[in-house]
C-alpha cells in the first residue's frame, strides 16, 4: 500500500511540473521519497504536493484575468500558403502538378465536363417525365384529427375547413394545392364530423360518413387558398379578398363543389354542393 502510494504521489507531482515547465524541487523531492516510504513522509510529501499546485495553478488575480484570455491549442489552424517556395512544401506547382487544363490560371472546367466527349448524363438513356399538371396535397390522418378534438383544439360542433386544421397545428407552414384527408385510424374513428378538404379517400369518407359525419371536397386555386388560409394578410395590404375561382374543365369530376371565401362557418347545402357548369 505505501510502495503504490508513493509512486502515485511522485507522478502526480512529476505531472504537475511538466504542465507548469518549472522543477520547484523536484529531484530534491523524489530523492526524499522512496518507494518504502513511511506515513509521515507520505503525508508531508501530500502536503508540499498541495501547497505547490495552489501557489503554481492560482494566480495573484485570481482563476480568470483578461491577460490569461487564450483559445484552446489546436483550435486554429494557419492557413497553408501556396507558392512560397519549395522549402514550404507548397511551392513550385503548389499542389496542381505539370501544366494541363487544371494548373492553369482562371476558370476550371465545368462540372461533369470530360474533354468535350458525351458526358453521362447524356449516355444514359431518359426515364420518366415530370408531370406539370400534378397537385401536391398536404396529408391528414383521421388519427391526427381525433388527437387534436380529444386535445380541445378543434370543435367538432362546428364545421371544420382547411383553415381549421392550420390553426391547431395540423397542417405544415407551406401548403401548395391544398390538403387530402386519409383513411389511418378509420377502424376506430367515432366522430360525426362536418369537414370540406380538397380531396379524401375513399376509406377516410366512408369512417366520416358511417360516423355520421359529411365530407365535401372543395376547389381552391393558389390565391384563394392564400386568401382562405391567411386573410389578414389582404387587409394588412389594404385588398379586398379574391373572389372564389372555379375548377377547370379536367378538375370538376374531382371535386363536391367550389370554395368559399371567407373562411365558411356552416357546411354546404346540398343543392349548392354541385359544381355549376
């Protein structure tokens, strides 16, 4: 037990002085103390240990002062400077090696260029298109609209539209064409509810309906739904809010009828919710 102590006293202390670059007696120190040390010697070498670090490590203005402010080392690095000489290492052709396109002096060639052959973007032959005409809609869940009415934060008494579904949380901050309601959690979804969305599936409108609830899918072009969603943006632009656009010609088979516009509080009757020709 002494033999271990000792020894980890005297590099503890070997430590101390190797940080600090100072001897403060060191070999004096280690000379004293051997490896069969007795008690008392152990304690005065504890002893001269800490009187050491608190005069070596604490500083007269205290742990912290402005002048002893510093990064950690290896936290910056110094740039590497090309074309200094060959001694720097980066010298002569500074990393670029013998002439061609590459060590010269400007602009370097494109990206994906080969020397003027064919690329392989081009050599590879085209697949699919990118279809101009396609509606992006946001996704709800049936699941995610129980949350929210078991939460209080949507009233299920009252008709709840696009809007609705924005302000409690629902719905992303962007929302393109509109947003489709989806069938997840139809097994057990129990409430009678009154909703307009821009498209639902077929399992999602049969839960709603089998509940005793309505769903009607409304048209709404890009300004109208702007208008639907953020109103207050018009006022504050000192406009009058759009009237309601009707669907084109290939869209009016996919929808129940056209939006409204404000934001509606009650639903559709049936004999509006046709889509006039």
């Amino acid at each position: 037990m002494n033999r271990v102590w000792s020894r980890n006293a005297v590099s503890i202390w070997r430590n101390f002085l190797v940080r600090n670059g100072g001897s403060c007696g060191y070999s004096s120190l280690s000379s004293e103390v051997g490896l069969g040390a007795s008690e008392s010697q152990q304690s005065v070498v504890q002893k001269q240990v800490r009187e050491k670090v608190r005069e070596r490590v604490i500083p007269p203005g205290g742990l912290l002062a402005l002048n002893t402010l510093a990064d950690n080392p290896g936290s910056r690095h110094q740039k590497t400077r090309l074309g200094r000489g060959i001694g720097s290492g980066k010298g002569k052709t500074a990393g670029r090696g013998h002439k061609g396109q590459k060590a010269r002096n400007g602009r370097s060639p494109r990206l994906g260029f080969e020397g003027g052959q064919t690329p392989l973007r081009l050599r590879i032959p085209k697949r699919g298109f990118t279809n101009n005409f396609m509606n992006t809609f946001q996704e709800v869940n049936l699941t995610t609209i129980a949350e929210l009415a078991k939460e209080g934060r949507i009233d299920t008494s009252q008709l709840i539209t696009m809007k609705a579904l924005k302000d409690a949380g629902a719905l992303g901050k962007k929302m393109k064409d509109g947003v489709k309601l989806l069938g997840r959690g139809a097994e057990k979804f129990s409430l009678p509810l009154q909703i307009e969305v821009s498209r639902v599936s077929e399992r999602a409108k049969a839960a709603i309906e089998a509940a005793g609830g309505s769903v009607k899918k409304v048209h709404y072009n890009h300004l109208g739904l702007k208008a639907l969603l953020t109103p207050e943006w018009f006022e504050k632009k000192g406009r009058l809010l759009p009237k309601p656009a009707r669907p084109a010609p290939r869209l009016r088979e996919r929808v129940d009828a056209i939006g409204r516009l404000p934001s509606p509080a009650t639903p559709l009757p049936s004999a509006e919710a046709a889509v006039s020709n």
